[in-house]
C-alpha cells in the first residue's frame, strides 16, 4: 500500500510533500532471468517526498538496500567515459600534494576495483570497500584489497580496527544511496584521520530539475542531493565542506571536498558560497518548481511514445542501446516495451541474456546491431550520449540516435 505520509530520513519529521510521482515500478537493476520470471515481478511505488526543512528530495526503502546491493549487476569498468573521469580524479588529488605516500586510501562502494587501481600503480596503500560479493570478487581478482560489508558506523569501526584510520575516503554515487545516510556519515567520522579528507560525488539536484533528469530516479537512489541538504547532514557530525566542483558525470554532478572542523590548516574555498547561492537563487526547493516539474515530464512521455508510433508506421527498426538503470526509469514510466522497441544492447556481458525489468526487452550484446542494422537506436544512458554514438560510428552503422533528456532530440 502507497503510503500518505512519510519520516524523514534526516531530520525525522513527518513529511506529505512529494516532489514527483512517477507510478509503481520495479527496481531499476532488478534484471529478469528469462520470461518466466516475469509472473514474480514485483513493482513499488516510485515516488519521491520532499523535506522542506532538509531541503532533501528523498524515497523510503521499499526494499532493503542489502536485498539490492548484495548481488549487482554494475561493473564501473564498462564505462570508457567513467575510466577516463576516474583517472583524472587520481591525477588531480596526487598534484594537489595532500597525500604522501604513508597515507592510507580508502573508497567506499568501490566496485570492481575502477579508481583505486589507479593509486596502487601510484605506489599507495589502498582499500575497497563493496558490498555486491560478485562485483568485490572483480576488484580482489586485480590485487585491489576489498572488504565485502554495507558501510555504516559499526563496520568503519571494524574496518578502523583492521586497517587504522584513513586519510583519503573516496565516495563516488554511492551517498545517494543509502536509505540511512546519517549512520553511514557517522561511518565516515569514525573512520576518518584527523586531518584527513574525504571526497563525495553525487548527481546535482539542481540539474535534474533544470534538464529534466527524472530518469535518475529509481528505487536504489534514496536521496536527491543539493549542496543546501548535503551541508546540512555533515555539520551534525562537525564536518565542514571547504570545496566544491562541477563536474560532467552523470548529466551534471557535484564533487565535495569535507574535512573535520578542527582541521584548521585548509581553508573554504569560495567555490562554496557561489553554488549555495546560486542553488538558493535557482527556486528549486519552491513547490511551483516542483509542480512545474511534473508537467515537463507528461510532455516528454508523450512526445517519445507519439515518435516511436510514428516510426512504427513508417515500418522503421528502432532498438536501445544501454540497459541502464536510468533508462528502466524511462521505459516504465512511458510504458514502452517491445512493440515500441525490439531490443537493447549492452557491453555488459552479466546483462546480456536478461530481460529488462518492466519492459521485458531482451538484451543482447552490442554485437547485434551489425546483423539488425537499426535505423534509429535510442540511447537510455544519456550522459555517455558521446561515448555511445562514437562507438557506433566506428562501425559504420548508419543509424539516427535518440535521446529523450533534457528533450527528444535525434541525431544523425
């Protein structure tokens, strides 16, 4: 049953204001085994609720977050982009001269091993921390340390009295999601050194509201950060945020630098001060924002599904590339499935078999676009919109792409 009411994760006052609606979906990386797995299929509201004295757009955890991540079919490795982006977060920390070679790095949600391979190359002490078993197995297959436990307080204590305190954390799309993100910063605390930093990036609200990035919204993702809502999380635990930076990832992300208070030696760089105001400024915290919002999105779904008709009637093949959990997001909310689409297709080979959750398309290795020959093919991953397209390129497909966000646009 949908719930009329909801408790702050954060603040733990009962909230009624929801930011978006978005229908009963199933979990966006719960991928179907085979087509008689579609009968168990269970779907949950996907419906975000807005703290106005947090400032934190936020999901309840219809699911357990140890049912969702304990198995994960994500491999950060896949991404050329994410490599490339992880690479010259390293380079950039180790110019920086903030470490020496005695510290110790640590990055929570660690995947298979991405970043942190770069460090050790580098000569520095490094631990992974990942709790998808099959994922950590990946990492330790590289000679990349990796602790298999969901990170909270109780577990920075074990992973303290194991390995010491940290100098460096490294926390990359992973504070969004946990369903309980005041013990997991509480994690972060005891774990930290004294003077030590510790780094989070997180997709920006600001810009899914600004370019229509409802397609991260799924039930993995239990928070919408902004700076405003991030700010006021880490100064319950006398943390300081002493810089900010854009950055590309994701359609548009925030990387925070967070040190302890009492570290005096840094100071806040006036980065800070510009993207606070320029949050506060931008109204996205206001409910006719917010109900502006909504409609942009009924506009998006029924341009998308008036064009795939339209291309169905002119007998043109249309398939998706990327079976993201972003682009379930999309697929479910517009009610597409393969009468729409024949296909998708994916690098990752642990999806390549399966079905999509909720849409049901097949997924098949990328391989099967130089037999099929799409005229148009979809692109659900937006953000590597790049990446994808140069690829296809390469092997001289002559194919029209599509993106729906921040609007339909097509290209050659």
């Amino acid at each position: 049953m949908e719930r009329k009411s909801y408790k702050c994760r954060v603040c733990k006052k009962i909230i009624k204001d929801y930011f978006c609606d978005l229908g009963y979906t199933p979990l966006a990386n719960s991928f179907l085994r085979n087509k008689r797995s579609i009968k168990s299929e269970k779907k949950y509201p996907l419906k975000v609720y807005y703290c106005k004295n947090c400032y934190l757009p936020q999901l309840p955890e219809h699911v357990k977050a140890k049912n969702i991540f304990s198995k994960y079919d994500y491999f950060s490795s896949y991404s050329e982009s994410w490599i490339k982006h992880s690479k010259s977060f390293v380079e950039k920390i180790i110019k920086k001269n903030i470490l020496n070679k005695n510290n110790k790095i640590c990055e929570v949600a660690s995947n298979d091993g991405y970043l942190l391979q770069f460090f050790k190359k580098k000569g520095y002490e490094v631990l992974g921390i990942e709790p998808a078993s099959n994922v950590a197995d990946v990492a330790i297959k590289k000679k990349i340390p990796t602790v298999k436990f969901f990170f909270g307080y109780k577990v920075a204590k074990k992973i303290k009295k194991t390995y010491g305190s940290q100098d460096l954390i490294i926390c990359n799309n992973v504070y969004a999601h946990v369903p309980d993100i005041l013990d997991f910063t509480k994690g972060l605390k005891e774990l930290i050194s004294k003077n030590g930093i510790i780094t989070i990036e997180f997709p920006h609200f600001l810009n899914l509201v600004k370019k229509n990035q409802f397609d991260t919204i799924y039930h993995e993702h239990f928070s919408y950060l902004s700076l405003h809502s991030t700010n006021k999380i880490l100064q319950k635990f006398d943390f300081e945020i002493f810089n900010v930076e854009k950055i590309n990832t994701h359609g548009g992300s925030l990387r925070i630098y967070i040190k302890n208070k009492t570290f005096k030696t840094i100071k806040i760089n006036k980065n800070f001060k510009r993207i606070y105001t320029e949050e506060k400024k931008s109204n996205i915290f206001k409910k006719s924002i917010m109900l502006k919002f909504s409609s942009k999105l009924e506009k998006i779904k029924k341009d998308f599904i008036n064009l795939l008709i339209n291309l169905k009637l002119e007998k043109k093949k249309v398939a998706a590339y990327g079976a993201a959990a972003k682009g379930n997001t999309f697929l479910n909310y517009c009610n597409i499935g393969s009468s729409l689409i024949d296909f998708v297709v994916d690098k990752n080979f642990s999806k390549v078999g399966k079905l999509l959750p909720g849409s049901h398309l097949k997924i098949f290795s990328v391989d099967k676009l130089k037999k099929y020959k799409p005229d148009y093919l979809v692109i659900l991953p937006w953000n590597i919109k790049k990446e994808i397209i140069r690829q296809i390129k390469i092997n001289e497909l002559k194919t029209k792409f599509i993106t729906a966000i921040p609007k339909i646009t097509i290209n050659n």
